[in-house]
C-alpha cells in the first residue's frame, strides 16, 4: 500500500482506531493534525495555535483514546472548553472516533444542564470527561467527581476560557489533575495570559503555530468606506440585501453593537439573531438553533460569543467595524471560503479608520 506522507496510517495509532478512521473516510492529515500527533502520541506536552474547524479535536482525540485503558474504569482524559456548544461538539467528535474501541464511555459536564443527572452518570464511572470549567469544577467540590487518574488534560479554545474569567477555576481544576500527566493546550491565538498559563501547567511544551487553512483565493475580500458611525448599519443592510446569502455573520466589537444593529436589520425585514456573552444559556442555545436551521440567516455577534463555533457552508461574513486585532480579523474572514467554497468578506471603514486598513495590509 502506497501511503502519503499526511496518511493516518503513517501513525502508530491501535488498528481499531485506523480502521474505524478509514470507514469514517478520514484518510489524510489536516495540518494540525500532522504536526500534532506524532508529538502527542510521543506524550509530549503540546500548545497548538489553530482555529476552530481546523481539526484539532481529532488530533487531541486520537492521542487521548490511543492512551485509553479500557478495562481500568476511571477518569483518564479530561476536556475542557469554553462553552457548552463546543462541549457537545468535542464530545460527538470522540464518540465518532472511538466507534472502534469497545465500551469507551464519554460524558459531558456542562452548565445550563440538570445537575442530578450529571451525578448519576458520574456515578456510573466514565473514561472520558469533556466539559466546561464551571460545571466540572462544582463537581469536584461536591466530590462527585475524581481525577486522580487523569493522563491526559486538554485545554480547548484556552484563549476564549481566559476572556471568559475561566482562570481561577482552571487552576483549581488543574490542582486536582496529576503533575505526571500531559497537558495538551489549543488556542486561536497565543497572547501573553496563554504563554502564563503554558508555563505555569505545562512541562516544556511544544508550540505548533498553524496557518489558516483556506486559500485567499476562495475569499473574495472587499472594504467599504462609510461616512460616518451612523452610517454603518444602512451599509450593512444594504449589502444583505444587495448579495442575499444564505447563511451571513456580522462581526461587532461590543454587545450594544449587536443589539443595535439587530434592532436595524429587523426594520429592513431581514431575519436576524443576535449573539453576545450577556445571554443566558437558553436564548444562546435558541438563536444558535435559529442560525443553523435557517431560520435566521443573519447571525449578529461580538468575537466571544462567536468563538468555538464551527459553523459550515458560512457564504458571507461582513465586520461592522474592523477588529483591534489584525489575527482577529484574519480569523473572521476565515470563516467563510472553508474547504475549497467561495466565500465573500466585506469589512466597513470611515475615513479616520484609514490607518487600520494599513496595519492589515502590513501584517499580511
């Protein structure tokens, strides 16, 4: 058999894990994939820079259930993210990868969930948690859960855990993980609160920075000059309603941003949902369920809420204004154009905004 060099089977991954890899037709390496799992399954410790849908939880997922001892009925791998969407989806990405290893058990821990049944299925035992930090760590206080027999911590979207005032409770959890485990870290971006919790939780990690995986050519990226504030949310609409996606989201920098543009889109009878870090768990799960049954075709949302979401087939992203952040914009923009699809980006700028269009230019 004539393998490439990004083949799975280039691994020394457990052949119920390349088999099932093979009927699930995952054949080749995405980047992250073949730059961090020969690192993983060598037990190093490892921060990967990579954004959502660059397949990161299959890399970590490999490497946590290659580890797996089936039999010893125990915590053994512990999975933490920043929001309970991201939780399930890590979470269904694991059951899908360990269809061939007999009876792993994965449970989810998150809030906005009952707690009694949370302990129950504690109780029953489990290989795997995937959860978010508050959640997991409640149960540790209540002692409902142990993790004495982790081997292997997994930081996922640690960056947007850090906005989220995650700190506090990711080292109270990490104080009841093993120091002899490995701790496997991946972040969008790598600013100096990461580089700290890195050094402070991790033994000599290696750091994968990997590029965006869309090509500049299947985003077609445009800027438009408005006149003034004032004018950005007509410009907006009128560029809804002049390319009609299916599926847009409009980047703003704040939460009174979003409500206020919403409040404007709704008046030119687009349908649209809002997204913020103010939302409770049910009207994030509702406008979240809106957006991907096409309900809404216009998500409104600031960057925190929109992290960790791997929404597909995404036509048109539009930034209300441009980011502070030139690797934020860049990450925006790759949202749409995934996997070889076209897809347009339009960002707005005033007059006094002209010196942001050069930083872009600059760092990229």
């Amino acid at each position: 058999m004539n393998l490439s060099e990004t083949s799975f089977h280039t691994l020394p991954l457990a052949a119920g894990l390349l088999d099932n890899l093979a009927s699930l037709g995952y054949r080749d390496m995405t980047a992250i994939q073949a730059a961090a799992l020969p690192r993983i399954l060598a037990g190093s410790d490892l921060v990967g820079q990579a954004k959502t849908g660059s397949g990161k939880t299959v890399a970590f997922g490999l490497g946590l259930l290659n580890k797996l001892e089936v039999k010893r009925f125990a915590v053994q791998g512990l999975v933490l993210c920043p929001t309970r969407e991201l939780a399930d989806q890590v979470a269904r990405e694991l059951r899908k990868l360990a269809r061939g290893v007999h009876n792993v058990k994965i449970l989810t821990l998150c809030g906005g969930m009952p707690f009694g049944p949370q302990v129950g299925s504690l109780a029953h035992g489990a290989h795997i948690i995937v959860g978010t930090p508050g959640r997991v760590h409640d149960h540790l206080r209540k002692r409902n859960l142990k993790l004495e027999q982790v081997h292997t911590l997994v930081l996922d979207e640690a960056d947007r855990m850090l906005e989220m005032g995650f700190q506090e409770t990711l080292d109270a959890i990490v104080a009841e993980v093993p120091a002899s485990r490995q701790s496997l870290l991946f972040s969008a971006t790598y600013p100096e609160q990461i580089q700290q919790i890195a050094r402070r939780v991790m033994r000599d990690p290696e750091l994968l920075k990997i590029a965006e995986q869309h090509r500049r050519s299947t985003i077609d990226q445009r800027f438009y000059q408005v006149e003034n504030n004032e004018a950005r949310a007509d410009a907006v609409a009128r560029l809804l309603l002049d390319r009609r996606p299916d599926s847009a989201v409009v980047f703003c920098n704040t939460r009174r941003d979003t409500e206020e543009l919403a409040s404007v889109l709704r008046d030119y009878r687009l349908n649209v949902i809002a997204l913020h870090g103010e939302l409770d768990q049910r009207a994030r799960d509702r406008a979240l369920v809106c957006f991907a049954n096409h309900s809404a075709s216009v998500l409104v949302a600031t960057d925190v809420a929109a992290r960790g979401l791997d929404i597909e087939d995404l036509n048109m992203v539009i930034n209300y204004h441009i980011a502070r952040d030139a690797e934020v914009h860049t990450h925006r923009v790759g949202r749409t154009g995934r996997a070889g699809a076209s897809g347009e980006a339009a960002s707005l700028f005033t007059e006094r905004e002209q010196h942001k269009l050069a930083r872009l230019e600059a760092d990229g």
